[in-house]
C-alpha cells in the first residue's frame, strides 16, 4: 500500500510514524557505536629500587630521664607546701618545702656562744703564762732556795753538836730531815719556775684546740638543719605526686614530692636473645606513638643490659629521645624500630600493587594503555612497599596499586592518577566510564540516557540507563 492511496486524514498519522522510527533507529545506532570493551580506571606508581635496611623491632614503654622521690631532711612542722602536682620545677631554685625552724635559730644562738668560749680558752692556753706569774714563781724559788740554805747550815751545826755529843741523836736526824724537805720543796718551786716561764705543754694545747673545733661543729650541725628546712628541687622537671602540706609534721626522710626529668625520655622494652647480638649502643632508631598518628620520632640506641629476664629470654634495651619541648610523657606506648645495618638495593613496590589470585601473587604493569599480569614472590616488607623477591619487574615501571583488584590480563586501563571531574582523581578508581567515555556522569550525555532525555528528566537518571555489559 502506498501513502498516496490512504485517506488524506491517515497520512499525518503515518508520516508522523515512520519519521520517529528513523529516529529511534539512528539513536540506537549513536547509542551502539561508542559502546564495546571498556577502559578500567586505575591509579599507578611506579616499581622502586632501594636498600631496606635491615632493622630489629620491639614494642616498649616511655620511661622518664630521672624518677625521684624527694624527701625531707629535717623533721619537723610543715610551714610551706607551695606546690602542685603537674607544676614544673627547676633545679635548685623551686621551693617544695618549708619547716618550721624557730627552736634551732635559738640553738644556733647558743652554740654560738660555745663557740666564742672555746676559742677564747684556746687563744689563752697558746698565749702562756703572763710576766706577773713569771715574777711570782721566781719569789717562790727564790724564798724556797733560803729556806734551803738555812735548813743546811742547821743540820752540818747538828751535826758537830753530835760528834761533840753536845745534841741528841734525835736532834740531828730533825735537823736532817728539815734539810731534805727544804731541798724537796727548793726542786718543787724552781720546776714551777720553769714550767711557767715554757709555757702550756703541746698536750694542752692540742686539748684547747680539740673542745673548739666540737663547739664548731655543733654549731655548723644547728646551722645545717636550719639551711635544709628550705627544701629545694633537685631535679629539672616536673611533679607527678604530693606527699605533705601546711600544717603536717614531717619526719626526716618522709617523702615530700615525686619528681621526673623528661628530657631526654627512653623506650625501654625487651629485645629477644637471637636479636640482642645485632644490637649496640650508638645506632640510630625511629620510634613511633600512638599517642601521635603518623609522626616518627628519630633516636639511638642508649643502654642494653647485659641480664635477661629468666622467663622471657629477653634484655632490656633503652632508645633515648629528645624531648626539649616536653611533648612525650612517661609511660606512652612505643614502638621502635633500630637500624642494624643499610641492606642492599631491591625491587620495591607498594603493597597495594599486590594481589593474589588463589595460590598466585600477581601486579598488573600498565605499558601503551593496557594491563599485563606478572607473576611475583614478595619477600620482606618496608614501610608502605613489599619487595619483589622473584618477578619480571624493572625499576620505572607503572603498575597498577587501585583498580587491580577487577582486572585481567590484557585489560585496557584508563590511568587515573590526574584530577577528573568533580576534583576526584581520574573519576576515582571504581567509578564507571559511562557510554565509552571517560569521565561521562550517570545520567548525562554519552551516560546511556534515553535519546531526547533532558538531564534529571525520568529516565535520565541511573536507574533507567542503558549499560553497554547488559
């Protein structure tokens, strides 16, 4: 049947028909041209060549440069506690504790008085005796020689009185004896004489000077405990606990204040014996916290000790770290690694490049817009990158580190490593190149919406595209 033998009324109707079939037609046509396989976006980085160093690894705990127990010296009442805990303290100069100290300025006094009459009978003793004893020991040697001399003229007269037997016996032997006890007496005073005019002996000197350096030093003792009823810091640092407070008696050797030194701090943790002869002092190590995310805190090795712990076979080792700002606390959780020794150089890749396809370890390198699978081992593990232990892999390389987890050898791939629409890198890996074409939005030109669809029209949208797989 021809157009022209139709009613005049049913050939708008045809026309109208056969122009939106032709229509249809070239849509699908359009529709079908540009959809076929299509390309996988990915992200790729290149294959490295480095030295991974070989490194001992422990897990440990911040320990502080110095931990104190402050302690008071003196006993006594607590007069000041101006402190608190968390407060920082310099050495020498913060004040932690005052006690009462009024008896001992009194007995300060008092030795102090001691003191001055020691020294006093000392300087005397040293000086000797004075010219007037001088004198007077001389007029009693001198009176001690007459009385001599008399007693001998009596007792040589008594004597020639007996042998003319004008005396008595009795009367001789007492003109004797009178002569020996005035010779006795004579020696008596002329020793004194001497005595005083020689001096003190070395011995009672000596004596002198002992007694003042005993009141000395129980005056520098009272002196002492004064000086120490100001306890001062002895550390740079901080408090971490309070003993005492206003009003409190404190014994000496009571507590006062806990104190750390945080600057430097150590990781100390135990390193097992198969490691420990890989470990000296000096090599560097990096340590990292949870405390800080992401942050690495550089360090050297600074003690190991030489005793192992009996149940566990381990030795503690300390890593010293720096700590001028005082960020790190004692008692944080540390991981730390120690660098043993550099290595040699190895083909690196990131760990994201690695998949595994049932028993097999394989990266997708990416050369002139298409996917080739290699077949790899990986050996150890640095960082972010897993070495290639066996493979056919070149420094320079790009392999594929997202996306690889749906290709297949041969796959074409769509580098995504620039910015794409909407400020995503390449679209993102796992978004959809709609229609064949990269970077095309669900719903918008290209994207399988219906021909004639106006964006965010029914039909336009994802749930009414066409995809080329279906």
């Amino acid at each position: 049947m021809s157009l022209h033998s139709l009613p005049l009324v049913q050939r708008p109707v045809l026309l109208t028909g056969c122009l939106l079939a032709t229509f249809v037609l070239s849509a699908v046509e359009a529709w079908a041209q540009p959809w076929g396989p299509r390309a996988v976006a990915v992200k790729t980085a290149p294959v490295e060549s480095r030295a991974i160093p070989e490194e001992v690894s422990f897990i440990g705990t911040l320990e502080a440069n110095v931990a104190t127990t402050v302690a008071s010296v003196v006993a006594g009442r607590v007069a000041a506690a101006d402190f608190r805990e968390g407060d920082a303290v310099t050495a020498g100069k913060t004040v932690l504790l005052r006690v009462d100290r009024g008896r001992r300025e009194i007995s300060l006094r008092e030795r102090a008085a001691a003191v001055a009459r020691a020294k006093k009978q000392w300087e005397k003793v040293q000086e000797g005796s004075r010219s007037e004893e001088v004198a007077q020991r001389l007029a009693a040697a001198k009176e001690q020689e007459a009385l001599l001399e008399r007693a001998r003229r009596d007792f040589e007269r008594a004597k020639r009185l007996y042998d003319d037997q004008l005396v008595s016996l009795a009367e001789l032997q007492k003109a004797e004896s009178d002569y020996l006890a005035a010779r006795e007496k004579y020696g008596s005073a002329r020793a004194a004489l001497k005595l005083t005019r020689s001096g003190a002996r070395a011995e009672d000197i000596a004596m002198a000077e002992a007694e003042h350096e005993e009141a000395r030093a129980r005056l520098d003792a009272v002196a002492y405990e004064i000086e120490k009823s100001t306890l001062r810091a002895p550390i740079s640092g901080f408090i971490v606990r309070k003993h005492v407070d206003v009003g409190d008696w404190v014994n000496a050797g009571a507590p006062v204040a806990d104190l750390v030194d945080l600057d430097p701090v150590f990781a100390a943790g135990p390193v097992g014996e198969r490691k420990i002869a890989r470990l000296r002092t000096g090599l560097r190590a990096r340590v990292t916290l949870d405390a800080f995310p992401g942050e690495v805190f550089p360090g050297e090795v600074a003690r190991i000790v030489p005793q192992a712990d009996t149940r566990s076979r381990s030795f503690p080792v300390k890593v010293r770290l720096a700590n001028a700002r005082g960020r790190l606390k004692a008692g944080m959780l540390a991981r730390v690694t120690v660098i043993v020794a550099s290595g040699e150089p190895s083909v690196l890749v990131p760990k994201d490049a690695v998949v595994r396809r049932g028993p097999d370890e394989l990266v997708f390198v990416v050369s002139n817009g298409q996917a080739k699978a290699v077949k790899v081992r990986t050996g150890r593990s640095h960082r972010a990158l897993l070495e290639i232990a066996d493979g056919d892999l070149k420094p320079g390389q790009q392999v594929v580190t997202l996306g690889n987890e749906v290709l297949r050898d041969g796959a074409k791939v769509q580098l995504g490593n620039g910015v794409g629409p909407g400020g995503r890198p390449g679209g993102g890996p796992g978004e959809r190149s709609f229609g064949g074409r990269p970077g095309a939005r669900p719903g918008g030109p290209g994207a399988g919406a219906r021909p004639g669809a106006r964006p965010g029209a029914p039909g336009a949208g994802p749930d009414s595209r066409r995809d080329g797989n279906r």
